[in-house]
C-alpha cells in the first residue's frame, strides 16, 4: 500500500522527490538513499519502491534487496545501510511530528489527525 498525503500532492505524478511513505519505509529498513539516487531510478522502480509493502520482515528484507538492486544496477554498490528506527514517531497515530506539520502549513494542505492514522 502506498499513502498519499495532501501536503505533497504535487510529487505524486512524477515522483521528483522521496514521498513521506517511503522516507518512513527506508527508516524502517535502515536503507539510506539521497535524493540524487532516487531520481537516478525510473519513474517506474519509484513507483515499486512507493508500492513495496514493509510491515512484516520479509516484506523489509524484500525492499531492502530491491534498492541494492537498483543501486548496484545505477552506482554499481550496495545502498548504504543504517540502523533501522526502533521507536518510530509514526506510530503515536494521535500526534503528528512537528516536521509533518510544519511541511502542510507551507504548502496549506495540513495534515490531519485522520490522515496521519492511516499510516
């Protein structure tokens, strides 16, 4: 599943920058990638890497070979690794992070409570 949210509408169509769903996917495998090596990826892998499920360990096991995959395929290396998040902020589904906030009050599209919980 792949969560849109309003605040950053105008990504969707071409995927020119990370989506917050998949910026929480990559903390949850601990897979670092910069903006550059993402948009060295297809339209259509971007796309894949936004719809790859990660809620159980193969499914993280599974994302995280997918983006070696391509980074090998584009940079000929391994995507740096990290330490995965253990207690993401995510998760407190009644409390939307400062920085979510903060990105729908630029763009006045505010991210709801109600939105924020279908993560």
């Amino acid at each position: 599943m792949f969560y849109r949210y309003r605040f950053e509408s105008e990504v969707y169509p071409t995927l020119s920058r990370i989506p917050l769903h998949v910026r929480m996917k990559l903390d949850l495998t601990g897979v670092k990638i910069s903006l550059k090596s993402w948009l060295a990826f297809s339209l259509e892998e971007r796309n894949v890497l936004c719809h790859l499920p990660v809620e159980t360990d193969e499914e993280r096991r599974v994302f995280s070979s997918y983006l070696n995959l391509l980074s090998r395929r584009y940079f000929g290396e391994d995507a740096a690794l990290g330490s995965p998040v253990s207690d993401p902020p995510w998760e407190e589904l009644a409390h939307i992070p400062d920085p979510v906030q903060a990105r729908g009050k630029e763009t006045d599209k505010a991210v709801t409570v109600e939105e924020w919980s279908r993560w």
